[in-house]
C-alpha cells in the first residue's frame, strides 16, 4: 500500500520514506495502477539516474518475501581455477549472504585443464564435482549458469556450446579472440534467449555509478575529454613467460588492459567513433617451452579517440610499466568541472565543481559509504572500502538478478562485441598508421 511520508531528496535525487524507497517507475508512471508499482524495500536510499534508466545494482526484495516466494538454485559450472576463477567462486560463495536474491547459487561443478587440477580446485572453492573436460560440465543438467573464467581461446567454444545447451554464460573479458568470433557470440546469446554477461567488474563500483550518475545530471557540465589509462608491471621482467595474453588471435595489452579502460570509457562518455593508435612491443622475446620464441604482440599501446558525441579522449594500455599496480584511471573534463578516479583508490572519486569563490576553490574528495549504494549491502560505515572481490560479487548479484529477469545485462555479449570492435580499430591505426572508424572494422 502507498502512504504519504515521502521524502523528495533532490540532491540525491531519489524518493524514500521511512525504510522503503520506490522504483523510478513512480516518478514516470500515474499513481492509479497501484499493482503495477514495484516497491523494493531497503535499508537504504536507493539512487536513482535522472533518465530513469535503473542503476547497475540490484536490491531485489527483502529476503522475508523471498523466502515466502521460494529462492530457486541456479547452478554454477565455472570454467578455469586461476585468478578469475578464484575470484567467482568468492563472489557466488558471498552474493547470498550480501543480497537478497531471487536464485541461490549451488557451486555445481568446476572444470579445468585436467582432472587432477579440477579436482583440487573443486575441493578449495567449495564445488560438488570436478571434471576434467569443460564440455561435461556444460552437458551436466545441474548447471544452469556457465561462468567462463578460462583463456581468450577458450570464451567462444564455450560461449557457444553452453548458449546451444540453454544455459546463461557468465564470460570473462575479453569476450574473444577476434571479432569475428565475438560477432558469433553475440548472435548465439541473441538467439538463445538467455542472458550473457561479460566480466567488466570495474563498471560495478559504487564509486563508478557515482561519477555516471554526476555526469548524467550535469554536474561537469558538457563533456569535452576522456584522459584515460590502464598500467601494470606483471610484464616487466623480459623472461616472464609467453601465455594466453601474448598468444597472436586475442592477446597483446589492449586487449587485455585496453579493453578495461575502453569498457569504462564507454559506460561513462559513450561510443568512440574513430581512433588513432600507435603501439610498440619492448621485449621482442619471451621464454615459452625451454627455448625464446617471439612476442607477436604489443607491449604498451595509445590512442587518441574521437567519441560519437563530440568529446575527445586519449586512452593508453601498458603492461610493463614500473611501480604501476593497479592504475585504472582517468580524468574527465567537462565545461563545467572535472571527475578524477583511480583503481589504485577506488573508493574515492575525485570531483573539482566551477564556483567556488576566489581563492576557495578545489577538488574535492568523496569517499564511498552506504550512500553510495551497494557499498551499505557490504558495510554500514562509510570509509572502510570496498576489494576487489566486492566488485565481483556486485556483478554476480547483477547477473542473477539479470537471470531473473529483474535487470537487463550490462554489460552485455553486444557491449563486450562493442569494446571488442574499439580494439580491433585501434590494432588496425596501429598496424596502418592511419585514423581508422569503429563502425568500420
Ligand atoms: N575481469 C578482470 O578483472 C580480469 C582479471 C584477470 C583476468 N581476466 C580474464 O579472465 C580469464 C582468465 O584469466 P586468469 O588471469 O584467471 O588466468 P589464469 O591463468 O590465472 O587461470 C586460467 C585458468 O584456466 C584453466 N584452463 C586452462 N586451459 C583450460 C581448459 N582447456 N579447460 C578448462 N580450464 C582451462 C587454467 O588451468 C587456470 O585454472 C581471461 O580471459 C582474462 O582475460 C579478467
């Protein structure tokens, strides 16, 4: 039932009263169809963007209804035990706890390169069984969902054998090895009806939908540049070995790094509609099976870029990049003001707002709290900052709302297609030396 109570908060722009806050719907639609208005109930304040588009974090309902409604299993098959495999075991072992969900993740099966690694793993993560071929596990009944935590080489086949089996496919960045390959995932995901959701867990900072949300409402202004980088150093050492990230079909940093800081470009400005790139590789070999063996990919690449509504953005990938951790970062300068962020600091966002008086004025610094939702899902006190493995299991509670038809995937297999294509544009300036289109590769 609707009562009075409500509180307009502009600033936040959102509607709450007492403890249950209102989906934007109420703000769109008329009040008189009470049965078509969903209610989420909240302990929070629930922000909300002023085109009405929905927030890329779910609140579902209070788990009390859910309990009453039946919490379904949903069962995961995870592909791959390294990093990123590690990370979503953590992220469905915790999302439960975190959100109130529709589904309850069941860790059904995980598969990896053999039986033996697959077994040891499925015992460390918490899974039921282990096998030694992915392609069992996305044959198995108990799996629903297939989350894809395995070299580039490996996301279509199982992308597309998984979408064939009707399973959703949970798939780690980059979505492929080549466009074309990316192209045919995005149609099988289309075809099948389910939901595919690709691995861009930095989009899914608090602090992210903050600066989106700022942008949104014109707080900077109109934008004018994208000053963006992803730097690391696991590559420095010119004897760390070949892998999949230096393999010709899907490796080199802009793939692997580049894709990060486009995603975000893309989320925060828009489409990039034509780049200019350059890149170079340092260490031209590297060890692989006893002997050296050439490196046919970049080490570090840049690009200037020009997005589709006018801004302009410099965009740089660099894996050997000494002292550099974690710098995922970027400065967007509009008319009015300027959002700074960095990985390295991701509970903060750094926002400098024309106006202050002479001599007063000054970037500021915000520091996300429950008021930058989900953040109070994890910890009531703000300042105490979120992992990473949070932002993974941000992205997880997205998905499975997604599976449930509670949110739309984002970023979806056409978005990762979309990342993919301003890759493949800039490869392609690099390799011609000349200004290439992104609607054109
Ligand atoms: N989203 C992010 O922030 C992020 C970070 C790192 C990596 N990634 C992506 O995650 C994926 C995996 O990267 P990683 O760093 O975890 O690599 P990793 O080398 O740490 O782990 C890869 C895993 O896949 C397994 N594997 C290899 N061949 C296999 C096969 N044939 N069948 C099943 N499993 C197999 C390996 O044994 C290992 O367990 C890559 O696509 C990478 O780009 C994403």
């Amino acid at each position: 039932m609707l009562r009075t109570n409500f509180r307009f908060e502009k600033d936040t722009r959102s509607i709450s009263y007492s403890s249950v806050v209102l989906d934007l719907k109420l703000l769109k639609a008329p009040l008189q169809k009470e049965q078509e208005l969903q209610i989420h109930h909240t302990s929070q304040t629930r922000r909300v963007s002023r085109d009405g588009s929905r927030p890329n974090f779910c609140y579902g309902v209070r788990r009390r209804e859910r309990a009453q409604m039946g919490v379904k299993r949903l069962g995961i098959g995870l592909v791959g035990s390294g990093f990123m495999g590690r990370s979503h075991a953590f992220a469905f072992n915790a999302v439960g706890q975190v959100f109130d969900l529709p589904f309850r993740p069941a860790l059904a099966v995980l598969a990896d390169r053999d039986e033996a690694i697959a077994a040891e793993a499925a015992g460390a993560l918490g899974f039921e069984r282990a096998v030694g071929d992915w392609r069992r596990l996305v044959d198995d009944a108990s799996v629903d969902l297939v989350a894809i935590a395995a070299p580039n080489r490996f996301h279509k086949p199982i992308a597309l054998a998984a979408f064939e089996a009707g399973k959703h496919v949970y798939c780690e960045k980059p979505l492929a090895t080549s466009l074309a390959d990316a192209r045919a995932m995005v149609e099988a995901a289309e075809r099948s009806g389910r939901v595919g959701l690709v691995g861009f867990n930095y989009l899914k900072n608090p602090i992210i939908a903050l600066a989106r949300e700022m942008i949104e409402a014109g707080e900077i202004g109109a934008l004018v540049a994208f000053r963006g980088i992803h730097a690391e150093d696991y590559m420095i050492d010119p004897d760390a070995p070949h892998s999949f990230r230096t393999e010709p079909e899907g490796g080199g940093v802009l793939m692997d790094l580049g894709s990060h800081i486009v995603s975000l470009a893309r989320h925060l400005v828009g489409p990039i509609e034509e780049v200019s790139a350059m890149a170079a590789t340092v260490h031209e070999s590297r060890p692989a099976d006893g002997a050296r063996r050439t490196v046919p990919v970049e080490d570090h690449g840049h690009l200037v870029a020009r997005f589709q509504n006018g801004a302009l953005g410099a965009l740089s990938a660099n894996w050997l990049a000494p002292g550099r951790k974690m710098q995922l970062e970027f400065e967007l300068t509009g008319t009015r003001g300027t959002i700074a962020f960095t990985q390295e600091r991701f509970n903060e966002l750094r926002v400098y707002a024309a106006g202050d008086p002479p001599g007063r004025g000054g970037f500021k610094t915000i520091v996300a709290g429950p008021d930058t939702p989900p953040y109070g899902r994890f910890c009531p006190a703000p300042g105490h900052q979120l992992g990473f493995n949070d932002l993974k299991t941000i992205e997880v509670a997205h998905l499975i709302a997604a599976i449930a038809g509670e949110e739309a995937p984002s970023p979806d297999f056409r978005e990762g297609y979309e990342v993919q294509r301003t890759v493949t544009a800039a490869l392609r300036s690099a390799k011609e030396r000349n200004w290439v289109r992104v609607d054109g590769v």
